[in-house]
C-alpha cells in the first residue's frame, strides 16, 4: 500500500500568516521578556521606594533643621531639588536593572536564542532600549511627581514649599524622570558592551558615584572646570541636583551631554554586538 503526497492548495498557502522578523515584533518580544522576570519588578519597586522615601527624608530634616542652616546655605536653598533628592539613589536600581536587561542574557547563554532568531541582531538592541526607556520613563515620573508633592508637604509644615507652577519647579519634575532613564540607558549599553554583570555595574557606578568625588582631590583650577561635564553632574543640572558645582552647566545642556555620552556608548555597543559573535 502506498500513499500519496500531495502538496497543499494554492489558496491554502497563500492563506498561512507570513512570519516576518520586524522590529514591533522584536519590541514585543522583548516587552514580554522585560515584565516576566521577577528581577525586574523587585528592582523597579527598590528604585520607587529610594526615590520617594529618601526624597521624604530630605525634606522632613530639611524642614526641621532650616533654621540651623547659614546664611549662606539658606540663600541657595531649593525647595525643589531637596524634594527630588531621592533620584540621586535611584540611579543605581535604574542603572543596575539597565546592565541586567542585557547581560543577563550573555550570563544564561540565551542570547543565542534572541540573536537565532533575528539574525540583524540591532534590532534586538533597539527593542530593549526602547522598552526600557519607556517604561523606566514612565515609572520614574508618577515617582517624580509623588515625591515632588510630598516633599512640598513636608517643607510646608515651616513655609518652606512651593507650588508645581513655581519657576523650574515642572521642568525639574520632568527632568527627574529623564535623568534616570537616560542614566539607565547608559546602563544597557555598557551591558552590551561587556556582556558580563559585575563589570557593567562596576563601570557604571564608577562613571557615576566614584569618579565624581575623585575630582575633588585634583587642583581647584582643574576640578571646577571638570566636574561640570561628568555625566552625573551633568545630567543632574536637569533638575537641580547638581548643587555646590562651580559653573554649572544649565539644565538642558547638561542633559544634551548627558545624552551625548548615552548616543557614544550605545553606538560603541551596536558595533560590537554586529561584529562580535555572542
């Protein structure tokens, strides 16, 4: 007995779905793989509760400790910036969640499967960019302005606070949120470009938390002209948390340089993950 093989109809071909790689379906894919690993939610709540407790904290010693302040220390008071001091230590779950996104891929070998899979490989980088910027963004900015109003609160029990119409006070808010999301970004990119876990977060906290203060060992006539353009600072001018800086960049270009470094890393990233195999 034998049997026949056939091939399927024309119009039954012609009716099967094209499966196409195209970048929505990487963004989707890397949506998914974003919102289902548990590190990622724990991550973002530890940057939530920084962001909001500290800059609560902030604020409440703040207010009861003002009239200890000098005068000095007064005249550059900032209702503002003290109600978004916690973003200072957010940067870190952000940054520490961006170097995770990819290289824990590297780390379990699974990045096999995504590079398998879209064989271009910059849009798998695109899509976890774009997905991390969106929703880091998004998260920072209810946080942004939760801290905003309860700092306000707080520094208002001594007549301290100030209204979101104040001058800088909205652009500060917003500036916030753009801050850690650009700075976390950076953090995908130096994922991508070490491929390993422990030397993306030693690379990113030293760009952002340990060569800052080292600049304050160099010479005045140095440091004062330095310190400026570091990323941090730089992305800090933003929203005012770049206090006690000589010659502060103003805040939108403090953020174009902080934009700057993020374009150059990425870039360096994106041409090693084209060239480099996994």
């Amino acid at each position: 007995m034998s049997a026949v093989l056939t091939s399927p109809p024309v119009s039954a071909r012609s009716a099967a779905p094209a499966l196409k790689v195209t970048q929505a379906r990487v963004l989707a894919s890397e949506f998914t793989k974003f919102r289902t690993l548990r590190s990622t939610l724990w991550t973002l709540l530890v940057a939530v509760v920084l962001e909001i407790g500290i800059s609560a904290l902030f604020s409440a010693v703040t207010a009861s400790q003002f009239h200890t302040l000098s005068p000095a220390d007064r005249a550059t008071f900032n209702p503002v910036s003290i109600s978004l001091g916690g973003m200072m230590f957010a940067v870190v779950a952000f940054g520490v969640l961006g170097v995770l996104m990819i290289s824990g891929e590297y780390s379990t070998g699974m990045i096999r499967s995504s590079l398998t899979a879209v064989p271009r490989r910059l849009p798998v980088l695109w899509g976890k960019l774009a997905v991390f910027a969106g929703v880091i963004f998004s998260v920072s900015l209810v946080a942004s302005f939760i801290s905003f109003f309860l700092g306000q609160a707080l520094l208002d029990s001594h007549q301290l606070g100030v209204s979101i119409g104040a001058p800088g006070a909205l652009r500060s808010v917003i500036g916030a949120a753009l801050y850690v999301s650009v700075a976390g970004m950076i953090g995908v990119a130096l994922g991508a470009l070490f491929r390993n876990t422990a030397a993306g977060i030693a690379t990113f906290a030293g760009i952002f938390f340990v060569i800052p203060p080292l600049t304050g060992l160099l010479p005045a006539s140095i440091s004062d002209h330095l310190t400026q353009y570091l990323p941090s600072y730089a992305g800090e001018a933003v929203w005012g948390g770049a206090r006690g800086i000589t010659d502060a960049l103003s805040p939108w270009t403090g953020f174009a340089l902080l934009c700057g470094y993020a374009v150059v890393l990425i870039a360096a990233a994106a041409l090693r993950l084209r060239r480099v195999d996994a």
